[in-house]
C-alpha cells in the first residue's frame, strides 16, 4: 500500500512540476518583451553612418513610421512607450491565547484568553519611458544621419 501511494506521488509531481514558471519566465514569454530591448544603448551600439536599410531593419526591428521628403530621401521612425508599474505590500500581526487546564483527580478548569492583532501596508508606483529614433537615409539607402531622444516620467 506504501509503495502504491509513493507511486501516485510521483506521478503527480512530475505533472505538477513543469507547469511552474517563475515571474521572470512569465516576462520573457509576453509578445512584448522583444520590443522592449529597443533603448538608447542599442542604437548607440548598431546604428552606424552608412549602414544598410536592411542591417538597420535587422538591428532594430521594423520601424513605426515611414516616410520620404521632397528630397525623396527616406526616414524611418521608432517611437517606442513602456510603462512600468511596481506594488509592494506588507502584513504582520500577532496571535495569543490561553487553554483548559485539569488540577486534581476529578476538577478541571475551563478558560481562555485569546487576543489577535494584525496590520497591512502597501505602496504603488508607475514609471513611463519614452524612446523615438529618427533615421534618415540616402536615396542609396545608407543611413544618412539619425537622432534619439528619451525620456522617463
């Protein structure tokens, strides 16, 4: 019967088990999380005078905006918004009391004394950063010139 239940256990277990995700798995797994990889860093890092419309598109992802000016020179816009929201929360208290007792063969003392004390606290707080990258290029394709501005509010 032991072996029987142990069995059952681990059968269970390993059912249960791969279904567990931690918060930062749960992260990476949003449709999200390649876009926002996009910042500053990065466009200082790949984004080079003279690159290719193609190794800017590899480098950085499709762009939000396009357009061409009356030169027919073509720019290409980032416009990229996150918002980050934290909570944060506390609880404690505290529990006390007092049984029954018996003190001879045939007494007994019956009561009690209970108490409970308990509190909770909690703060929020929301971030929003902006990034926009502007990339122009050359009727030949090559990045021209580019700008970026961010700011976190």
């Amino acid at each position: 019967m032991r072996r029987a239940i142990i069995s059952i256990s681990l059968l269970i277990s390993l059912f249960a088990v791969p279904g567990c995700m931690s918060a930062a798995e749960h992260s990476q797994s949003l449709h999200s999380s390649n876009e926002r990889e996009l910042t500053v860093g990065t466009v200082q890092r790949k984004i080079v005078k003279g690159m290719s419309q193609a190794a800017v598109a590899e480098a950085l992802g499709s762009p939000n905006i396009v357009s061409k000016d009356e030169d027919g020179d073509e720019t290409w816009i980032y416009d990229k918004i996150a918002s980050e929201v934290s909570f944060s929360s506390d609880s404690g208290g505290t529990v006390a009391g007092v049984g029954a007792g018996g003190g001879g063969s045939d007494v007994m003392i019956l009561g009690g004394l209970g108490g409970s004390y308990s509190r909770s606290a909690g703060a929020a707080a929301s971030t929003q950063k902006t990034l926009t990258v502007v990339i122009k290029f050359s009727q030949a394709g090559r990045v021209k010139d580019f700008s970026y501005h961010s700011s976190k509010f």
